[in-house]
C-alpha cells in the first residue's frame, strides 16, 4: 500500500485545527501548525509536533495569506497542507499554487474546487450527470428583463443568490416583481464586495424545505456515499444543529440522494472528502441540489458517529493517494447522532458575538458525548475570528435517547460567565416540534419571533 504522508501542515485554527492534528497524531504523521499570534495561547499551538506563527491576528496577514502559509510550509518541509474550512479551503487560486510548489493539497484538485466553486457551474455540473436542481436561471442573470422572464416561471417568492457565495451570505428573497430590479442590482454590488465577483443567479425559493446534505469520500475513480445529515436547524441560512440520520429520510430517498451524489462526483472526477447539499421539499417529497462544499465541513462529526468511519483519517489517506478503504456495502448507519455549533454569542442581543475570558471550563463526558472544541480553563477567546468555540456531539440508538442525551450534556457544560448559545439550542431541541422530527428551515426564526425564554 502506498505509504502515509510524512508531515502535515495545518492552515487553520481552533477546534478544527486541534481535529486535524489529533488525526494525524493516530496516523503518525508529524502535525505543523501554522498560526497567528491571536492564537498563540491556543490548545492546538500547545498539542501540534511543531508550531509556527506565521503573522498577527488579522487573518489577512496570516490564515488568509496563501504566501505565507505557503512559505511556511516550504520553511519546515511539509509534504502536505491541509485546510480545515472556511479560510483558503475553497480558494482555487492558492490550491493551484500548493500544487505548482509540488506539495500535495488534502482535498480535491484546484481544477474541482474551481469549478464547484461556482454554483452557476456546479448546477451545470450537477443537471449533466442527472441530479435535479431547483428551478431557475440556466445561468448569470444580470439585466432585470431576464430576471423578470424568469420570474414567470419561477415566481414569486424567488431567491437571487450569488455564484460565489458562502457561509449563509449572498442570498436575497424576492417577494414582488415591484423590488426585483432595485434587488438584482443591490445583491450585485454587494456580491462584487463580498466575493470579488457579480454573478448572480435565480432560483425559486422554496418555503417548506429541509436542508440535507450527503458526506462523500472519493479517490479519483471511486466514490463511497457516507448517507445524509441534516441540517434544518438554521438561523439566518446558517447551520445551528445538524443531526444524521435525517427524520425526514427513508431508506428509498436516502438511496437516491447517495446515487445523485455520486454521479455528480463521477462526472468530474472527484477526489477526497466532500459534500453535496439539497433542499428537500417537505410537500412534495422531492430533494434539488444546491451547491457542494468541496471540503470537510463543520458537522462531518455527526457522520462519522453513526458510520465510525473518521472523515479526516480518509481525508489524509486519500491524499497520500491510497485507495478508498470502504465499499459502500461497508457503510453502515448505526444509531442517530446530533450535533450543536457552540457559538460565543448572544441569542438575547440578535447572537452578537461575545468573545472574552473562559474563567473555568467543565466539559461535559460520559457515554455517547463528544466534544470538539480548543478551549480549556483560562483561555480567552479572541474576537478576530468566527464566534464558534466548539461543537458538542452526541450518539445514542435513537433520536429520543440522542435528544436526551444532548440535553444532559448541555447540561453539564460549564464555560463560566462567557455567554453561548448552548442554552438557545436546548431550547430548540427540547421543543415539540425539534422532537417531533417535523419542521423546516424556518422553524428557528418562528421561534425567535414568538419569543423564548432561555
Ligand atoms: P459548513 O457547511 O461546513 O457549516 P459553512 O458554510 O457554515 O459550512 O462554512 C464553514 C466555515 O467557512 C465557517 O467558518 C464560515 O464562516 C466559513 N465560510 C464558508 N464560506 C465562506 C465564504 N465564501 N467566505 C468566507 N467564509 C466562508
Ligand atoms: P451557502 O453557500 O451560503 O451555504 P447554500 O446555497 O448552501 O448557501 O444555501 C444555504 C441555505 O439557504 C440552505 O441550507 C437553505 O436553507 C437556503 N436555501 C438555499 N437555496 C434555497 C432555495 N432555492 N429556496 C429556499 N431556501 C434556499
Ligand atoms: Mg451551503
């Protein structure tokens, strides 16, 4: 068998940052940190086989960076980069210059993540190898007369979404052909602020719809489908709680989410670990694609509990250019797991972050409880980055016992006075409609707006 990769460098921060380099500790491949000086009290700066402070806080000059992560990776001899999410995971660009240095990329090759990059093209994409997608625009939409015969056949309510966007921005609802002209044009200019990039597209915008999404692993040849989560919870077209497997999903849907998955990986070629979103209409039972995220994402946790399969351990074999270790006879969903973002924010003030001092820290443990996170007892969050400072997750046999379980370890969670949003998801997940299974991504906001008491 091909042998692993030697060393790794790792271009990210926090929990994601520390899951890498626990995977690559298990696998015995040395872990370099690159990292800024906003991290360097951080638990990964503390756990990696090497760490290197690559500039100050501002990610601009250090995460964001693609020469100085590069260099960084040259200086200390990495065979490998790896990306985490968000910051230069999906930047084409870089990825193109990681493999013109002749280090090897742990993702997919720049060719894959360029195109899937552009919704535009990954509908495309997606519409040749036979997946469905939501009706709308064939492509760019830039003057108003085209969007308003598209309008026609859309209607309305219609959604105007940016070809570049991400992270739950660059998305505009339509209600009346009165505003679409004043809103094409203002989703465009801050698309081109935004993303470097005016494109945008339209959809019709579904209002009873789950969000569901298949894990995949690839190795350029073949492609193992690793069932769905699902991603309902949503504030803001941000993800809160994810969970797999789906309530909404029987084995028949499941089956044929997996089989457009792989078609669409299988038409390009696909290789390592990626995921390919649907909306799933609650009325007429039917699932359109929307984008794939050419990466290992925030909730792949919530995978690997009810598969046992560790999404980053394939991530790095597949990049060391071994063959996939499953079949998918071999991927087995086992259980339901659900996972909450835990976000230094405040649900009370419209989640305005609340970055400050971890005075002391109880994490919660026991049977079925999993928490990913870089914060300990005296850290101090720092209010450069993302507000997320963990991911709590559990398994049990089934959704009630996983709901309980949740709650308990809610619960027990203790991060002194730093405010999260761990309160507001027990709220949701103790409520009857996250029990009942039956909801939509709207559901968060009605809840919100009738008030809940934390
Ligand atoms: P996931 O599906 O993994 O939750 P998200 O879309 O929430 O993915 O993004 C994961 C991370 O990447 C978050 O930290 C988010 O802020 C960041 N991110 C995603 N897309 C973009 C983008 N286009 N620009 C900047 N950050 C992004
Ligand atoms: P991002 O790149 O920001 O993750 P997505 O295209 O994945 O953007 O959409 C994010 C969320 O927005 C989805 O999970 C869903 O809740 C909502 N959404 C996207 N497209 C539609 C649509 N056509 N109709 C209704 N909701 C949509
Ligand atoms: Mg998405």
């Amino acid at each position: 068998m091909t042998e692993l990769l030697n060393s790794v460098l790792i271009a990210n921060r926090g929990e994601i940052a520390l899951r890498i380099i626990r995977a690559c500790k298990e696998l015995g491949i040395k872990s370099i940190l690159a990292y800024s000086e906003g991290d360097r009290d951080s638990l990964p700066v503390k756990l990696a086989d090497k760490a290197v402070c690559i500039g100050p806080a501002n990610a601009a000059k250090s995460y964001n960076s693609p020469e100085l992560i590069l260099s960084a990776a040259m200086a200390f001899g990495a065979e490998a980069i790896h990306p985490g999410y968000g910051f230069l995971s999906e930047k084409a660009d870089f990825v193109k210059m990681v493999e013109e240095e002749g280090i090897t990329f742990v993702g997919p090759a720049a060719e894959h993540i360029a195109l899937m990059g552009d919704k535009i093209q990954a509908k495309k994409i997606a519409k040749k190898a036979g997946v469905p997608t939501v009706p709308g625009s064939d492509g760019v939409v830039s003057e108003p007369e085209e969007a308003l015969q598209i309008a026609k056949e859309t209607g309305f309510p219609l959604l105007i979404k940016a070809a570049a966007g991400g992270g739950g921005r660059g998305m505009r609802v339509v209600n009346s052909e009165e505003t679409l002209e004043k809103d094409l044009k203002e989703i465009m200019s801050e698309a081109q602020t935004a993303f470097n990039d005016p494109s945008v597209y339209i959809e019709r915008y579904l209002t009873d719809i789950r969000h569901i999404e298949i894990q995949v692993l690839a190795d350029g040849e073949n492609v193992v489908a690793l069932g769905e989560r699902d991603c309902t919870s949503q504030r803001r077209n941000q993800k809160l709680i994810e969970e797999a497997p789906s309530p909404a999903i029987d084995e028949e849907l499941r089956a044929g989410l997996e089989e457009a998955a792989i078609n669409l990986c299988k038409e390009v070629g696909y290789r390592n670990a990626g995921t390919i979103e649907f909306v799933f209409d609650n009325i007429e039972r039917k699932y359109y694609f929307i984008e794939m995220n050419t990466r290992i994402q925030v909730e792949h946790p919530v995978t690997e509990m009810v598969t046992g399969v560790d999404l980053i351990q394939e991530q790095l074999r597949i990049a060391s250019g071994q063959k996939l270790r499953h079949t998918q006879e071999d991927v087995q969903i086992n259980g339901h797991a659900i996972e909450c973002r835990i976000n230094a924010e405040d649900p009370t003030q419209n989640f305005a972050p609340r970055p400050g001092k971890i005075e002391h820290f109880r994490q919660p443990g026991g049977f079925g409880v999993r928490m990913d996170t870089h914060i300990e007892a005296g850290y101090t969050i720092p209010p450069f980055y993302d507000s997320m400072v963990g991911k709590l997750i559990v398994w049990a046999e089934t959704r009630d016992e996983a709901i309980a379980r949740m709650l308990r370890a809610i619960d027990e969670m203790d991060v002194g006075d730093v405010v999260t949003t761990a309160p507001f998801q027990a709220t949701l997940l103790d409520s009857e409609q996250f029990r009942s299974g039956e909801f939509n991504t709207g559901y968060v906001a009605k809840m919100l707006e009738a008030g809940i008491e934390l």
